[in-house]
C-alpha cells in the first residue's frame, strides 16, 4: 500500500503564494517521478508539474516561471512552490507518485487551492 498525503492548500489573493508538500509513505520500493496535477470544476485532470529521480523536471506552460518542483529523497517528500498565483490557477492539486515509468502510478486525495481576484 502507498499511501500520499498532501498539504499547504488554501485560499490566497491574486499574486500570492502557497507552499505545497506531499509525502509519500508505505510500499515505496522505488520512485521513478513524482509530480503535481490539479484539476478545476468542469476541467480535466491536468499536470502542473513532475520531477523524475534524476531531478528532470517538467512543466504545464501554463505554470512556467511562476511554480517550482522539488523533493527530498530522503523524507519522499515533493513541494510545489507557486508563486504569482492567478484565479486560473484554482483547483484542486492532486500528488501523484509513480514507481516506474509506466502506468498512472498512485495519487493523492487532493487538496484545494482557490485563488481570489
């Protein structure tokens, strides 16, 4: 069992910032990449961002300049740092983490970001 829980939503004004963290506990035998997704009413599950054991990150162009993926090996942890928040970024942000490199891997239960104008 895989267990991730993820923390550091909330509500913010436009412009603002949030920190989020996800850690990954249980049957964790290895970790190809872990990453963030987010979904918003009426939209899609979407990536936001992911970072691969080697540290190679992606992006959503969407997201690019204004949020920041690291982890901490260690403590299988994953942070989001979004900087620059925008109405449009309000959803909620999902952790995902993926053993290998294929499959969907296993997901979190979300949590919400709203984003005020």
């Amino acid at each position: 069992q895989v267990q991730l829980v993820e923390s550091g939503g909330g509500l913010v004004q436009t412009g603002g910032s949030l920190r989020l963290s996800c850690v990954a506990s249980g049957s964790i035998f290895n970790i190809y990449a872990m990453g963030w997704y987010r979904q918003a009413p009426g939209k899609q599950r979407e990536l936001v961002a992911s970072i691969t054991s080697g540290g190679n990150t992606n992006y959503a162009d969407s997201v690019k300049d204004r949020f920041t993926i690291s982890r901490d090996n260690a403590k299988n942890t994953v942070y989001l740092q979004m900087n620059s928040l925008k109405p449009e970024d309000t959803a909620v942000y999902y952790c995902n983490y993926r053993p290998v490199a294929i499959g969907t891997g296993y997901w979190g239960k979300g949590t919400l970001v709203t984003v005020s104008s």
